[in-house]
C-alpha cells in the first residue's frame, strides 16, 4: 500500500496508528551505561574520601563506611529524581551536565540540613571529599560517554530516525544541516510538505522522500519508524494543526520538536511570557556593550595574558623552526578589520613563501565567497602546512587579545578588501570583537561554505555570552588536534 492510499485509508476511517514506539536500543545502552558510571563513580568516591580523611578503618569509622556504601545507591536515585536520564538530554547541550551539579548541590544541601535537625556529627573532610569529587568523577564520566556516543554516531549509527515537516526549502536545510554534523544524532528518514504550485506533494528533498502532505504526518512516522517529528516554520502548521499533531503523536510516544525562523536569529534571547492565555515569545535586544562586554574583555585578556606566560617555550621553538625552515621573518604581520570597521595588525607565524603577495596573482580561489583559499596552497611552506593544520599559526595572536584588538572567541577576523565586499546583514559581524577562534572553527573551519560561515558568525553576534564562549574554547582544543578543514 503506498503512502497516499494508506492516507486516504486513514482519513475514511478516522483510525491513527496507535502502537507504541519502543525504545531504540541504543537508548537502553546509553542509559545503562550512565547508570553503571554513575554508580563506580560514587563508590570510587566514597572509597577514596574514606581513605584521605580517616587512613584506616576503625569502630568510630565505620559509620562513614555505612554510608560510603549506600552513595552509589543515593547518588544514582538523586540522578534518577532529578531527570537526568532523559533520552532527550543524551549527547548534546549542556542540561545534562547541569543537572549532574544541581545533584551535588542538593544532596551536599540535604546532608547538612539532615545533621542540623539530628544533632548528628559529620565529618566535615569526609562530606568535602566524597561530595565534590563524586560530582567530578561523574561529569568527567558522562563527558566520556557523550564522546564515545559522537564518534559512533560519526559513523552511522545511534542516529534519531526524524519526519521533517514543512517547506521543502526549509527541510533541505534542516537536512544538510543535521548531515553536516552528525553529532546531533539526528537523521531525516521523510519529509512532509504542503502541495508546491503544480499540485505535487510528493518525490524527494535532498534525497529525502516526501511522504505526503502536513495531514499524512502521523502515518508517516508509522511507515519509516520514526522517533521524532521536527517541524519547521510554516504558515500553514498553526497553532490549532501543531495541537492535534501532538495529539496523535503522543498515542505513539513520538518526541515532537519545533523550529520557528526565529530561533535562527534570537537563539537564548528569547523567553516566553505568558499573556491573555497565550505564551508570547519575547525577544531581548543582543547586549553588545555594558557590563557583560566588560566581564569578557577582562576574561579575554587575563586568560590571553596567562595562556602566553604558558606557552612561551612553544611559541620561542616554533618561531626558530619557521626561521631556520628558509629565507624570511618567523612572523608574519597583516592589516584586518575589528570591531567596528576599526583597522589594527594581526601576529601570525609565517606559514607562507616571501614572495606570496605576488605570486598570489596568478592563483585561483577555492574558497568560499570572499575568502581567498586554496586547498593545496603552492605558497605554504612544509612547516607551514603543518602548523596550518593544528593552528599553531595563530598562536601569535594572543599578543592580539591582550593588546585589546582581539577575542579569544568571536568572528573570523577579516581582511579589508574582504570587508570592501560585505553585503550589509555581513557587516553585522563587526558589531563585537573577532576571534582567535569561533563557532566557524569549530564548525568545519575552512570547510564551510561562504553562507554557513556567515551564518554561524551572525548566530555568535545574536546569542554571545561568556559559557556560550567557553563551550566554544572547549571544543576547539579537539577541533584543533583532528585538523579537520584547516588549509
């Protein structure tokens, strides 16, 4: 039976699939491998806030080893109370992390107030150590996880199987978008989309096939399996037809996730305040100066100033070996554009031939828009590929940071000529400082096309703010050991 004949079946006789969806596998396996973590965490814990604080067991502690044994079993109810199990927290974003630490804090929290009212006596060492480090170990275990879970799905599997919903423009981005970065553990199976111009609602989007209009959702996620339904901006998905959507999917369990246009540009500055019974999404305007802007260049420069002091052995021995490696300077010095079109001169280890300038002439660009790149750059010297490709190159700009001119995290610093060519939504870019390094670094770097770079440049402008900027630093240390997308 095809997808149009199994709807109209549907639509004579009112019936919707309503068997339940179990659990994918990899589901149970994940969860059971937090749950495993968590609990060797816990014991390991409470084992070594044991032997720090008393060295040897004795009848005054054995209380605490009472109570070392039953951490695990506490700390992973606490877990479970607190959601952070939830398939949906699984290998991205930061709410799982966040709920492990509420955890420590609540239960460090419910431990005092319970010796308080008791008149118990604890040792506070012990509480200290167990606690704290039971919290650590757990979200450096979870982290594990959550690696383990990105690089298989890297390779094709623990994939969410997803029905788009909505225009085929917007789910061939959705499409392109979740391919390009398979971490999100997201795979479109199908695709719903209202009838084009010429009637037509079915074929394919981006090699995804249309299994009918916005009224055959439901069958579809029956027909392919599917566990999650993304709907995307639509004017016809209204409020009233988004309703009933989640009617019929909660018969099968089906998550259901929705992506207005507008997420694209407001991103976290959005909240939902409720009036007249309506929930009204209020948008703040991007803080691009006051204290918030203050706190980060103090974070910039202070973290530029020490990660200098750190790394003054590296930055001395690569730029002998640049010297030594043929005729020209260690670094290399170039006008770019800052914030606010204010022009300033970046530090860089030369990676180039001294004659790059000229000989750029006869070359041809691979890169994206306005970008000048070529992927097997005849100029780059042999060292300097290799320091192009972990970005040791950049190291110099540090110097950039700590002078004021620089961020450590923030947009691509441009060229003139490139800035010459902005379109004005481009020039947006200019509004904050650039960067060291940015979403677009750990995004695919040189990779990306003209348009996704912009786009994550633009995302950064709209929703910056100082954890936003250090997830971004966190990730680039694996961006930059891989090497991916840097020529």
């Amino acid at each position: 039976m095809t997808a149009v004949q199994a709807t109209q079946e549907t639509r004579e006789t009112g019936a919707v699939p309503a068997a339940r969806r179990r659990v994918p596998g990899w589901v149970r396996e994940h969860r059971a491998a937090a749950v495993a973590a968590d609990t060797a965490c816990a014991a390991l814990a409470g084992a070594l806030a044991l032997f720090v604080r008393f060295g040897e067991v004795t009848a005054y502690v054995f209380p605490y080893v009472v109570l070392s044994a039953a951490l695990p079993v506490v700390w992973v109810c606490v877990v479970a109370l607190n959601r952070a199990y939830e398939p949906r927290l699984i290998g991205l974003g930061s709410e799982e992390f966040q709920r492990i630490l509420q955890c420590g804090f609540m239960l460090t929290a419910a431990l005092a107030v319970c010796a308080y009212l008791t008149k118990i006596e604890v040792a506070r060492g012990y509480v200290v150590l167990a606690l704290p480090l039971t919290t650590l170990l757990t979200l450096l275990a979870r982290y594990a996880l959550r690696r383990s879970l990105h690089r298989r799905r890297a390779r094709g599997g623990c994939m969410r199987r997803v029905v788009a919903v909505g225009h085929r423009a917007a789910i061939a981005e959705l499409v392109g978008g979740f391919r390009r970065e398979r971490y999100h553990g997201m795979e479109v199976v199908a695709a719903c989309a209202p009838h084009d111009r010429t009637g037509e609602g079915t074929g394919d989007v981006a090699g995804v096939p249309v299994l009918g209009d916005l009224s055959d959702v439901a069958l579809a996620v029956g027909q392919v399996s599917a566990d999650t339904v993304a709907v995307l901006a639509c004017p016809e998905m209204d409020g009233v037809a988004l309703r009933r959507l989640a009617w019929q999917l909660e018969k099968t369990d089906t998550d259901l996730i929705v992506a207005p246009a507008l997420m694209e540009v407001a991103g976290p500055r959005t909240t939902i305040r409720p009036a007249a019974g309506l929930p009204l999404l209020h948008v703040d305007h991007p803080e691009i100066s006051g204290l918030r802007q203050v706190l980060k260049n103090l974070f910039d420069r202070a973290g530029a100033g020490l990660l200098l002091a750190a790394l003054l052995p590296l930055l001395a021995g690569v730029a002998v070996a640049v010297r030594a490696s043929g005729p020209g300077p260690a670094f290399f010095r170039q006008t770019r554009v800052g914030r606010d079109g204010a022009e300033f001169t970046i530090y860089k280890f030369r990676t180039m031939r001294v004659d790059a300038e000229r000989r750029k002439i006869a070359l041809s660009s691979d890169g994206p828009g306005v970008l000048f790149k070529i992927r097997d750059d005849p100029r780059v010297t042999p060292l300097g590929a290799r320091l192009r490709r972990h970005s040791l190159d950049e190291l110099p700009q540090l110097i950039n940071v700590v002078l004021g001119h620089m961020s450590l995290v923030g947009p691509r610093p441009p060229l003139p000529e490139e800035v010459a060519r902005y379109g004005d939504d481009v020039r947006r870019r200019l509004l904050v400082k650039p960067g060291m390094t940015g979403l677009w670094q750990v995004s695919g770097r040189s990779d990306l096309s003209w348009e996704e770079s912009v786009r994550l440049d633009l995302r950064y402008v709209e929703s910056w703010s100082l954890m936003l900027d250090l997830q971004i630093l966190w990730k680039t240390w694996s961006a930059v050991a891989r090497g991916a997308g840097a020529y």
